[in-house]
C-alpha cells in the first residue's frame, strides 16, 4: 500500500464543504482540518503509484475550493502501535 500526505490550501469559506468533497473520493482516507499555513491535510491510500495520478491531480485537485496542493509519499510508516509491538518482551 502507499500511503501520501497532501496538504491543501482551501477557499476559507468553503474549508468543510471541500473537506467533505475530498474525503468522498475512492483512495482518500482520511481529511483533516488544521491550523497553520494550510487548511487541509488528506491522507491517500492506494496500491500503485499510477493511482496517486488518478486520485491526487486528478480528483482532489479538481474539487471546487481547492486553491493548491502539496504531496508527500511516505517511505515509511511508524506507529505507537508498531513500535511497543516491537519492544514488547511477551507480556
């Protein structure tokens, strides 16, 4: 699975009504609104890296709202989760 972060800056005034339009779209897991210098993060997850061109300037950037987009593909995934897992002594 790869996994991208893209971060969005959004119309202000229609921050939720993007979100949502985004969160709707196959491949997008998870859309977040945050504080900062964007107004959204989405989390997109898809099995090959030719769907990261369908879903990210294909779908998300085409959303009504959405002024701008930045992609980070993740090497790597570390969690809370993983990594008691991996310094757990069988307890």
């Amino acid at each position: 699975m790869i996994t991208s972060i893209v971060l969005i800056k959004a119309d202000v005034d229609r921050i939720a009504e993007v979100a949502e339009a985004i969160a709707a779209i196959e491949g997008v897991s998870e859309v977040y609104s945050v504080t900062g210098g964007i107004d959204l993060i989405a989390v997109v997850r898809v099995r090959e890296h030719e769907e990261l061109a369908e879903v990210i300037p294909g779908r998300v950037n085409k959303v009504p709202g959405v002024l701008s987009s930045d992609t980070h593909i993740a090497f790597h995934t570390y969690s809370q989760h993983d990594l008691e897992a991996a310094f757990s002594l069988g307890m």
